[in-house]
C-alpha cells in the first residue's frame, strides 16, 4: 500500500458513523505477508508474557489463521461470546466517534496494514495493532464489559472537558497495561502485545518503574507516544479494573484532578505502590544522545 496518512478531518462519504467496509478483498499478498509476519514473530514471543486472557482469546477467535482476518467472520465468533463485534474505519476517528462505538461494543479498526518496512514501528494504529493487540481481550467476558464502560464514560468526560484524564487510562490499562498473575507480571496493553521491542522491554527491561494501579494516579501521569513507556502500572485482577470503573464517580475525581499538576513520565509520587522501581537508564540513555 501506498504511504498515506489515516487521519482524516471528515467522515467517508456516506458513513457519518465512520465505518466503511473492510474490503477484503483488495488486500495484497505482500499485505497478507505482512501479517503474517509480523503475527509468527509475536506468537513465538508472548506464551509466558501475554495475560492468560489475552493468550485464551488468541485461541478461541482463531487468529492463527494465515492472512489478515476477515472481520466478518472474526465478528461472528467474538459476537457469540461476548456481544462485541469489529468493524472497519480508515483511520483514526473522532473522539465522540470512538465512544459512541465502544459504548455499544463496536470496536473500530483500521483497514490498512503497515509496509514492511514498517514492521517495527508505526505511530498510526493499523489492521496488526487494532486486531492482534486488542481483539483477543474482548473475548474475555470481563474486560469486554470494562471496555463498553469505558466506553460510555468517554461520552460523560466529552461533557465534563476531562478527556485528557480519561485518555490516560485509556492508555495505561488498554494500551499499556500490566497485570499480576499468580506467574508473575503479565501483559494485556494491546502497544505492548502488537510491539516485539516493547513486549521485551515492559516485562525485562529494569529502567521503567512498574506500580500499582490507582485511578487518580494514573490520570494524573503523562505518557510519551512515540518511544517505551517508563512508567507501568499494574492491575490485580480485570475484574477490580471493572470495578473501580463502575464504582468510581468520575464527575468529582475530575475537578480534584484538575486542581492538581499532572505527573511527568518516569516519576514516582508519594504513596505509589512500587513493584519495581525503574533504573530509567533507558529514558537518560536517550537524553544523553539528544544532548549530544
């Protein structure tokens, strides 16, 4: 596929919902290729580190498959368990979009499928990072339901102007998310599963600090977009991530949170539950050769 963008400013024509149909049949061999690279190589790398929920979702939506999945057919089997489907857009959406989708367990991915040379990086969520990092997690029944919250409570901080706490969840839990097993520490962050670099560095790595997840803590923190996380946070279990979404009364927590500074990357505040407290020899490795 041609270099492009997938940010786009308005709907395609004819679908103010943003969806368009996969196509399917006009991905390329090299596209089908593509995956299927990119899916041996993260196979034979996440039993051991993915979650047990996200290695068992792996298995029950049959993403072993060669090719790009069709989302009809993916679809149809994540309906059956969980009540979600996949449906195409071609890039990023807009935020009242994303909700209204995810609200109704919808979950939105784009279309297209990075160049090979890209196999390592792409700061654009494409086909692998929406589908083989978040799919297999909306088949476990619990953090299907966290997701339609989350969904619905992306629609009440629209009207609140807290999306950028609410954002940040988003992105240390769905994205970037730990959680402790009786194994030891395990990912389900959808960045970190569809990431071979990442997938390393989250769980080997000694310069990021992994801590216990708290909700204002967490939406207080910063986060960086186009490198590794220095900053993990950890969850007990999918079902007290539900609940803190589904008991917590966002409206409040957000004009508390508004009053106070937001936490830069790496820091580790007072009263953090710190599992392992990061070298950050990575990040200042990083400084050093910007400084240079």
């Amino acid at each position: 596929m041609a270099e492009e963008t997938h940010v786009l400013s308005t709907p395609p024509e004819g679908a103010p919902d943003w969806t368009i149909p996969q196509n399917w049949s006009a991905y390329t061999a090299e596209d089908h290729a593509t995956w299927d690279t990119l899916f041996a190589r993260q196979s034979k790398l996440l039993p051991g580190r993915a979650s047990n929920a996200w290695l068992r979702g792996l298995d029950v939506l049959k993403l072993s498959k060669p090719g790009i999945p069709d989302f009809e057919e993916l679809s149809e089997r994540l309906t059956k368990l969980t009540g979600w489907s996949v449906v195409a857009v071609p890039g990023l959406v807009p935020d009242d979009v994303f909700f209204d989708h995810m609200a109704n367990r919808r979950f939105v991915a784009g279309n297209f499928i990075r160049r090979p040379d890209q196999l390592d990086y792409l700061q654009e969520p494409d086909v692998f990072h929406d589908v083989f990092g978040h799919v297999p997690m909306l088949a476990d029944p619990v953090f299907a339901d966290y997701l339609a919250a989350y969904g619905r409570g992306g629609q009440r901080a629209l009207g609140l102007d807290a999306l950028k706490y609410l954002g940040r969840l988003y992105w240390y839990t769905v994205e970037f998310g730990l959680i402790a097993e009786p194994e030891g520490l395990r990912i389900y962050g959808s960045g970190i599963v569809s990431s071979y670099a990442e997938t390393r560095f989250a769980l080997d790595d000694p310069s990021p600090n992994r801590i216990a997840l708290d909700l204002a803590r967490v939406m207080r923190t910063e986060y960086r977009i186009d490198d590794f996380q220095q900053n993990y946070f950890v969850i007990p279990s999918f079902d007290e991530l539900l609940r803190l979404t589904v008991e917590t009364d966002f409206a409040p927590l957000y004009e508390e949170l508004k009053a106070l500074p937001d936490i830069p990357v790496a820091q580790i505040e007072p009263g953090d539950v710190v599992l392992t407290e990061g070298t950050q020899d990575y990040a200042n490795a990083k400084l050093a050769t910007l400084s240079a």
